[in-house]
C-alpha cells in the first residue's frame, strides 16, 4: 500500500461486512498477499485470474482473504 501512500491516498482497513464496492480484497499467499480482487458488489470481485482465464469475476471468498481495504485521499 505504499505507493498509494506516496500520492497522497491511504488504505485504511475495513472489515469484511463492511466492505463496499471499490473496495480492495487482499488474499494470501504463503508470503503475505498473493492476489488482489476489486469488490464489485454481491459479494463478486473482479481480478486477473490468469493468462487463461483472464479478467473475470468471482465469489469475494474464492481464497482466503488476507484484508479489505478502503483507497481514500
């Protein structure tokens, strides 16, 4: 989150019932975060599944979600 932090945005947490379309769904990895969906609503989020499948959507749950965050300036 520290190049939104350099343009002047943050990412304040938001818990998972609060979530609101826009925001950002991270998902681990054995690392940290992994992955990064969009939160489009009906508990749906658009991300970049792979060179195969693509841009699409997915159940917000599809992995096991790491934080919800919320892009603010």
């Amino acid at each position: 989150m520290k190049i939104f932090q350099h343009f002047g945005y943050f990412g304040p947490a938001v818990s998972r019932g609060n979530k609101q379309p826009g925001d950002l769904i991270c998902y681990n990895a054995i690392n940290g975060i992994g992955h990064v969906g969009i939160y489009i609503g009906n508990n749906r989020v658009i991300h970049a599944g792979s060179t195969a499948t693509g841009i699409h959507t997915s159940v917000a749950n599809y992995r096991s979600v790491n934080c919800v965050r919320r892009i603010v300036r």
